[in-house]
C-alpha cells in the first residue's frame, strides 16, 4: 500500500466516531484512512483541507450532470417550497408528468407502449421488476444473467448479480440466475473478430435451448423454466465492457423464439452515459423493460424506478399495491427527473456526449501507445475504460491499478501549478479497469487535464 496522507486531527475525530458507531456494510472502505470530503461543485470534489480532486467516476454515474447542478438543484429547491411531500397513494403533477415524459420516449423509440413504476433506489427497482417478470410467466423464477453483470445487493438483485461474493454469508431466497458469457473481445479466443465473437456467444446461448436435455427448455410444450434475461448493455461494474454491435440484435431474437423477456438494467448507462438516454438504444433491439436509477435527479434523491411494456404492467396484470413504498415517486425526486428530462430534451445531449467521448478516448489510446501497461482502452459516450495490465498489456494488474487510485488520492499532482488529486473507480472482472465516467458536463480543457492527470499516475505506476 501506498504512502497514503495521514488524516488531520479533526478528521481523525471523525474516523474514530465512524469506527465506533458506524456499520462498514453500508459502505466499501476501498482506502484507508477514506478520506472525508466536504465539497462539491462540476466535475470537482473538496476534501476538508480544502483540497481539489478531479472526479472522473461521478458518484458511479449517479451525478451525469456535473455536481451541485443549478438548474438541478434549483428544481429541488423550489419543490421544497411547493409541495415536499405528500404520500405516494395521492397523486402529483409531477410523477404523472414525469411518467409520460419515459412513457412517451419509449412510445417513439421502441414503439411500444408502456407504464412507469417508480421506487427509491437501483436494487429496490431490480426487485420491482423482478416482480413485474415472475407475475407476467407465471412465477417463473429462474432468470438469465451475464458473467460480470452487477443488479445490485439486496437479495433478489444479488441472486441475479454475477458475484458469489454478494451471496455467499447469505444463503438463497427463491431466485437465482444462470450466469451466461458476455462478449469481452479483449479476454475472448483470439482469432474472432469482435462480430464473430458476439455471434457465437449468442450461438452458445442458443444451445441450451437445442434439446430438453440442456436444462433450461421443454419441446414438448414450447416452454422455458427461465423467465427473463437480465442485461446491462454496456457493463458497468464488469469494466466498462461495450458489446459488438451485433449483439443483442441476435440474442434478442434467440429469446423472442422462447418467450423469454429481456429486461435491460439502465441504472449506471442510462441518462445519457453512453450518448443515448438508454444505453440499449444503440443496439436496435426492443427491451421489454428497462430499470433505471442514479443520475435520473442527479444524485439529489434515490429515485429509480421501471417501464415495461404496456402487456406486463397494466393494472390488469400488475394492480396497485403489488411494490408500494413509502418514498416510491416522492415529489422532490420526480420534480428533479422532470427537470432533468427537460433539460436533456432541450440541447442535443446526444452528440455533445458521443463528441466529448471521442475526445476522451483518442487520449486514452494515445496514452495507451507510450504505456505498455494499458492493455485495452474502449469507449461509448462518455463511459470509457482502460485497463491496467503487467508489462505484456494482457496479464491483469490489479495491484497496479489500486496503486494508481491510492496516489490519485493523495492529492498532490500539480498541473500548470494547480496542485490536484484525481478520483478514479475501479472496475472489472479482474479489478484492473479504470471505469472512467466524468460528468456529462465536462469541459474539454477539463478532458485534457484528467488525460494529464492520469499520465502522472501512469507515470508514477511504471517508475515504482
Ligand atoms: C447496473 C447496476 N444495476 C443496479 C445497481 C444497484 O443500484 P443501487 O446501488 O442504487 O441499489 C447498480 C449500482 O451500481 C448498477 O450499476
């Protein structure tokens, strides 16, 4: 472990208090001492000696806007001096506007009409949906999952999360995933490209299906045991891992021929992450419900919630009361979305996003030429990845990796004499992938310094 700075004496305070009444399950102590912050303002963070850290991770995508966003904040502001709260059984202009915003996009996009169900939190929203998919076959409870897919920890959303880690002190709770291979070029067979490869692991997929005899599928009445595949379109904790082109397209079709949903999780590559408010949108594919969480207020509240298809959700099917929660569609998270969308809906987000992104990663792969230790950069929008590698730019290299993040804390690079510190997340089947999600809101020079700012720790990482 690195040098890492000592914590001043207040935070010292802090820290023993936090030792004695605190739970750590609540939480990942991913440095120690971890460092207290704060402030907050764009893409920047300040710690309590007032020193500035460039974030590039963003709250794991919850702040895509940029921190303490005005126009976002001001939403909030002025719900709390209208209507802050009201229980979820009464209505407000503002879930109901919200609703038809989501509503009405997907209507365009996918053609498909729908409904939106909210609920507090990314996992909370797992668990809505999981519901919404075991009452729409039945009580089907087995579901597809990816390797290196990441639904969350409570325990449904863990039980579809590829970890053991997450289950293993728990024991299981009536749902389970099998955990099918994604399309990670960079780790796959050599000799595919990254088309080949993604076909053939939807061709792998589509095996089980071939005979009773693979376990997951009867003939005889043309039905699945499996109720759903859960998808992250580009995934997230997994490292930032961007799917050929081809491949949804070909997996969807394999699951329509069976009956089985796909229901993609947006909640860290919705909101415009990937250059599209779904991720799913770049693969010309019609989920058949999307889950969303995170950036949709900003980080300001846990508001996260589902849309389905119109089939799985109408009240017929799915009647009030089936996930109800106290804080579901509270007004100051849905004032928040509504602004959000707004804002989204008024400048092309899109192309600002897939501009600044490719910005981005012509650096990364720059930086990439001069250090062997990169051994893949890759990027959508501004969900970008680089990964740290040994000297051969294959064998992970987490301990590296961690090194980086621990230096990058410190605090103590200096830029054109700014003295920063640089706030990275790590990611990956191996823990040896930069997830880079910066603001959406990021500046180009802002780019530039990030680029430089990981040079050091590159730099820093090879001379150790
Ligand atoms: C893809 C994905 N799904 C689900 C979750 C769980 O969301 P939450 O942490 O809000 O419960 C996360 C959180 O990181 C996520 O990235």
């Amino acid at each position: 472990m690195s040098d890492i700075r000592i914590a001043t004496a207040e935070d010292q305070i802090l820290l023993d208090k936090e030792a004695k009444y605190c739970s750590y399950g609540d939480t990942v102590h991913y440095i120690e001492p971890p460092r207290i912050f704060s402030r907050c303002e764009g893409s920047y963070v300040w710690d309590t000696e007032d020193q500035a850290y460039l974030d590039l991770q963003m709250w794991y995508s919850a702040v895509n806007f940029g921190y303490a966003n005005p126009r976002l904040n001001n939403a909030l502001k002025q719900q709390i001096d209208t209507l802050p709260q009201i229980a979820s059984q009464y209505l407000h202009k503002g879930k109901i506007e919200l609703s038809e915003m989501i509503a009405v996009d997907a209507k365009k996009k996918f053609g498909l009409d729908g409904r939106v169900h909210f609920n507090v939190g990314g996992s909370q929203s797992i668990e809505d949906s999981l519901k919404v998919v075991r009452n729409a076959t039945n009580g089907k409870s087995l579901m597809f999952a990816f390797e290196g897919g990441y639904h969350g920890r409570t325990l449904g959303a863990s039980s579809i999360t590829s970890s053991y880690r997450y289950r293993r002190r728990y024991g299981h709770f009536g749902e389970r995933a099998q955990f099918i291979p994604f399309p990670y070029h960079f780790r796959g067979p050599k000799g595919m490209t990254k088309e080949e490869y993604g076909s053939h692991c939807v061709q792998q997929f589509a095996r089980l299906f071939e005979t009773e005899y693979n376990g997951v599928w009867d003939p005889k009445v043309g039905s699945s045991e499996y109720a759903a595949f859960y998808v992250e379109p580009i995934q997230g904790t997994g490292g930032y891992v961007i799917p050929p082109m081809n491949f949804y397209r070909e997996l969807k079709h394999v699951l329509d021929q069976h009956g089985i949903l796909m229901v993609s999780d947006e909640i860290q590559m919705g909101f415009y992450r990937t250059g599209k408010l779904w991720s799913i949108e770049h693969f010309d594919v019609q989920p058949d419900v999307i889950v969303f969480g995170k950036a949709l207020t900003n980080g300001l509240n846990p508001l996260g919630g589902i849309w389905a298809r119109e089939e799985l959700i109408n009240p017929k099917i799915f009647p009030p009361g089936s996930t109800h929660s106290t804080f579901a569609s509270n007004p100051l998270g849905t004032a928040v979305g509504l602004e959000m969308f707004k804002m989204t809906n008024e400048v092309d987000y899109g192309a600002m996003v897939m501009a600044k992104g490719k910005f981005f990663l012509e650096g990364l792969q720059d930086l990439q030429k001069r250090f062997p230790i990169i051994g893949d950069v890759d990027g959508l929008g501004l969900a970008l990845r680089c990964e740290i590698c040994g000297p051969d730019g294959f064998t992970p290299d987490k301990a590296t990796l961690d090194y980086m993040v621990e230096e990058g804390m410190k605090g103590d690079m200096v830029v054109d004499g700014q003295k920063l510190g640089l706030i990275l997340d790590v990611g990956g089947y191996y823990k040896n992938v930069i997830t880079l999600a910066p603001s959406l809101e990021i500046s180009y020079p802002e780019i530039e310094l990030g680029l430089k700012l990981l040079e050091q720790l590159l730099v820093r990482a090879t001379n150790r």
